[in-house]
C-alpha cells in the first residue's frame, strides 16, 4: 500500500506552504506500510517558536484554501516549539530547529520511503548555502 493520491495533493501543499515561509529541511515520507492512522508525515524545522507558528498558519491557510483540508487536530500550539497538525491523510510536523535535532523523528522513519517534493520546496535552502559559502571564502 502506498501514500493515496489526496494524500501526495496535502503533502506537496504543506511543503509548498512550509517553504513559503522558510521552514528548514523539508521532508515527506510516505508511512502507510507502517501506520495505519496516516498515510505521510511531513517534517520541518524553524529556527525560533515564531517562525514555527508563521509556518504552522500559513500551511493551515494554504490547505484550507487549496484543498479544502481542516486539521481534526492541532497540538503543541502553547508551547510553539513542535506542532503537529492532523489531517488524516497527512500528519505535519513543524519543530524548533533544536527539538527537530533532539527528537530525530528521520530517524524513526528512515525505513520509510521519501516522498519526492518539487525542487522549489528546498530552494531557500540551497541558495542560502551557496551564500554562506561564499562568505567564508
């Protein structure tokens, strides 16, 4: 059993959403063969608690707008540090740049696999490498 197809349209919606407001190492995996709650997880990372709720908001915004998707859950909004947002279909995760690196959800999922996201998903990423690299040259 694979990730449904309304399961792939959520994902690349959120990831889309998550890189609009710079979220950090964006990644999806499709974890049907070993849930049966949900069919992919996305994952990603902001470097404070209100980057973190920037992102939450406009993947929420985004869903809503694109596919008429509403979360039957939201925890973690309090703290800010890690929320998760449940779609049935899909489960995000947006993490504190430090809980992303302490709770290693990749990790645990590894045996999973990745869901392909468009390039434009991890652009911001990539050109803010290349800037750092030139930097220290």
């Amino acid at each position: 059993m694979t990730a449904s197809d309304r399961a792939a349209q959520l994902v690349r919606i959120a990831a889309e959403a998550a890189s609009d407001k710079l979220a950090d190492d964006i990644l999806a995996y499709d974890v049907s063969e070993q849930l049966v709650i949900t069919d992919a997880f996305v994952l990603c990372s902001a470097p404070n608690d209100r980057q973190v709720r920037a992102i939450v908001d406009e993947i929420e915004k985004r869903l809503r707008e694109e596919a008429e998707a509403k979360p039957v859950r939201r925890e973690g909004e309090r703290e800010g540090r890690w929320i998760l947002l449940d779609y049935v279909d899909v489960i995000v995760h947006v993490q504190h740049e430090e809980d992303r690196l302490f709770y290693a959800l990749e990790r645990l999922w590894k045996d999973c696999p990745v869901i392909e996201l468009p390039d434009s998903v991890n652009a911001h990423a990539a050109q803010r490498a290349r800037r750092v690299g030139s930097a220290s040259e």
